[in-house]
C-alpha cells in the first residue's frame, strides 16, 4: 500500500493539472471533474497496491474517472439530461484504452481559454485556473493573492456556478473567439509563471514543473498566434527571467541580487531564443506591456548586469507605465531613474508611493537601499526591518537581512 500511495502521490505531483483539464474539457463541470478524480484516487490505491501500478497511470486514471463521473450522473439520476455528454464520455473511454488519448498539453490550453470566460473578473480567471489547470490547492491559490482560503473558496465556487450557469460556459472557445481572450490567457500564463517562480521554495520540484508548464503553455500559444505581438512579448519575457533560474538563490537559501548572480548559471540558449523573439518584436511605442517587458529584461542581459543602460530602461519604464498606471510599475521606474539622477531624487519620488505600497516588501527594500547610498543609515536600518517583516519568501528575508547588516555602523 505505501507503494501505491508513492506512486500515487508522485503522478498527482506531475499530473493533476493535466488531469483534471481533460475531466473538465469532457464533463464541462469542475466540480464533478474533481469528485470523480478523487474516487478514481480511491480505486487506484486499492488496486496498484494489489496489481501493481498500470504502464500508464495517467491515462489510467483519466479512463476510471470518466466511470466514476457516468455512475455519479446515473446516481442523481440525471441520465437523460446529460446523455449527450455520457456518448462523448464513452466515445473518449474507448480512445483511451486504445491509446488514442489527444495531447493533454494542448486540452490545458485550451481549459485555460474556457476559464477566461468574459463572464468571470481577471483575478477569477487566473484563480480558477491555477486551480482546476495547475492543480495548486485552494490554500496555494489564497496565498498567491493574499486572501484568506475561505474567501477563495468562495471566489472559485462562484466563478465554477457562474461558467456552469452559462449557455458556453465550459465550451472552449473556436479561433473566432481566441484573439478577444488573448489578454486574458495571457495574464494567466504570467500569473502561474510568477506565482509558481516567486511565491515557491526555489528548490521545490513542483514549483520549477510548473514554471516549465507556463513556458511551454506560452509556446503553444504564440504557435497559435505568431502574428500577436503580445504572445511573442510574453514568450521572450519567460525565456528572459527562467534563464536566470538557477543562479537567484544560494544554496543555502538566500536570494541574490542580478548585479551579483554568477552568469556562468545562465541559460544561455533560453537567454538566445528570447532575444530572437524580441528581435521580431514591433517597435516600442507599438508594444504591450509584456512585449516592453521583455525589452526591459533583455537590456539588463545585453550588456551584464553592470552595463545596462539605464536612460533606454527608463524610457521602457515610461511607456510600460502608458500601459499599466500601476504603483507597482511605477516603482520600477522610479528605481531606473534614480540610477540616473542619484538617490535623493529616487527617494523624493518614492515619497508619492508610500501610502499606495505600504504593505509591499520591495517598496521598503528600494527606499532601503536608497536611504543607505545617501548616509541615512539609520532610516535605513528601519525601512529594512520593515521590507523583512513583509518578504514574500525566505530567500528574499535572508538577503535583505544580509544587506541591513552591510549598512555598517
């Protein structure tokens, strides 16, 4: 039995996203795709433990949830109601065993697209599909946006009634429709990517699967729309940050600033194939937000992390902040200009944020690191405490902590 749970638990590690995207693409209902996926759970400890795992667990427990789902549907006795869905249920049971199950990456795309109904308000979109496509628990998907799990589960019940009580609801949208969710998709890739980069231990196997799942799920969406600037943009932004991955953290838990991580650790051929992307990008003044993104990040990879020039980074800044007024960018962009202009100018600016950015670490970091290359040491010190007490993760408390003790007497 602890062999099964094993081996249970390690398919449900790789694969519950993807397999609760066909459940949900064959049933068009969240709620019966996760209650029939947990019974199939059930059976398989009973009978990997007994027989052994299948050559092919995932599609195996796929096919036994199908099942489950038709004998839950029989017992509400909703047969005839749903019968049209129990022939496509049996018609994809058949293609299963006989291994003509479609490419489960592409359904996960698509189930992206479903969930972001126009119906549904963003921040629904992207928490149902960190957890129906990604399979983070509602607790991990809370965390992300700094709720409380009960009103997530809340927010996610009503975002699920909401698709289940409309006429398309849980249809994947045809190519007619791709380019008016675009934005959308989009700002869901970004949100698993970051969610899954940032908010993770970095050593953690799931949370690099899951940054990996994000890259790949931006390819097969700039596959489908190679013309859309933005999908390229998104892309290039990925490769860019993902090929920094492994030099972000010390192997003893601290997070590491870009000037300092050692680039013998970068991807070189993900760092290649995003400035290949951004190549083909339209000019700046064109750009979305995640194609001026991506350009920001490639100047800081051009040149090293001591040549990027600063003036061309603040410009992105400007026309990234035309695009989204967010206090959050207009930080970054008081952090470029205060590269140019000194810090006293950078903290003159920051003063306008306070109130907007008080419960976000990297606001006190930046006045931090700003107050100590004026001499106010002891402001310093106390904006550090502050930027520790709100860190988002361990490894960004440790390398704070180490910069408060770099400050000196």
């Amino acid at each position: 039995m602890d062999d099964a749970r094993k081996r249970i638990a390690d398919v449900m590690r790789h694969d519950q996203g993807r397999i609760l995207s066909v459940l949900v693409g064959n049933l068009r209902d969240f709620d019966l795709a996760e209650e029939s996926l947990a019974e199939a759970i059930e059976s398989a400890l009973v009978d990997w433990a007994r027989n052994g795992p299948p050559d092919r667990p995932r599609a195996w427990l796929i096919r036994v949830a199908r099942r489950k789902a038709i004998d839950r549907i029989r017992r509400q006795g909703r047969f005839a109601e749903r019968l049209p869905d129990l022939e496509l249920l049996a018609q994809a049971d058949q293609e299963t065993a006989c291994g003509e199950q479609p490419e489960i990456p592409d359904t996960r795309l698509a189930l992206i697209f479903a969930c972001c109904h126009p119906l549904l308000s963003q921040k629904s979109q992207i928490a149902l599909t960190l957890r129906t496509v990604c399979g983070l628990s509602t607790e991990e998907v809370a965390r992300a946006f700094l709720d409380t799990e009960v009103a997530m589960g809340q927010r996610l019940s009503r975002a699920k009634a909401k698709l289940r009580q409309a006429d398309t609801g849980f249809e994947v949208p045809g190519p007619e429709e791709w380019c008016a969710r675009l934005s959308a998709v989009l700002a869901v890739i970004w949100q698993v990517y970051t969610t899954c980069y940032n908010h993770a231990d970095p050593a953690d196997r799931r949370s690099a699967d899951l940054c990996d799942e994000a890259i790949y799920l931006s390819k097969l969406l700039f596959g489908m729309l190679p013309d859309e600037d933005e999908a390229r943009g998104l892309l290039a932004l990925l490769l860019f940050i993902d090929s920094r991955r492994a030099a972000r953290v010390t192997p003893d838990g601290r997070a590491i600033r870009l000037p300092e991580q050692d680039q013998a650790l970068w991807d070189g051929d993900k760092i290649a194939a995003g400035f290949e992307l951004a190549a083909g990008l339209r000019s700046p003044r064109e750009n979305g937000a995640f194609a001026l993104q991506a350009r920001i990040n490639a100047e800081h990879l051009r040149h090293g992390p001591g040549g990027t020039r600063w003036r061309t980074v603040l410009a992105l800044y400007d026309l990234l902040y035309e695009r989204m007024p967010t206090p959050v960018i207009e930080l970054n962009r008081i952090v470029a200009m205060a590269e140019i202009e000194g810090p006293c100018a950078g903290l003159a600016a920051l003063a306008g944020l306070e109130d907007r950015l008080s419960r976000y670490f990297s606001f006190h970091a930046a006045r931090a690191d700003l107050l100590g290359r004026s001499g106010a040491i002891d402001k310093a010190r106390k904006a550090y405490d502050t930027a520790i007490a709100l860190a988002s993760s361990p490894a960004d408390a440790r390398l704070l902590q180490d910069l408060r003790d770099q400050l000196g007497p």
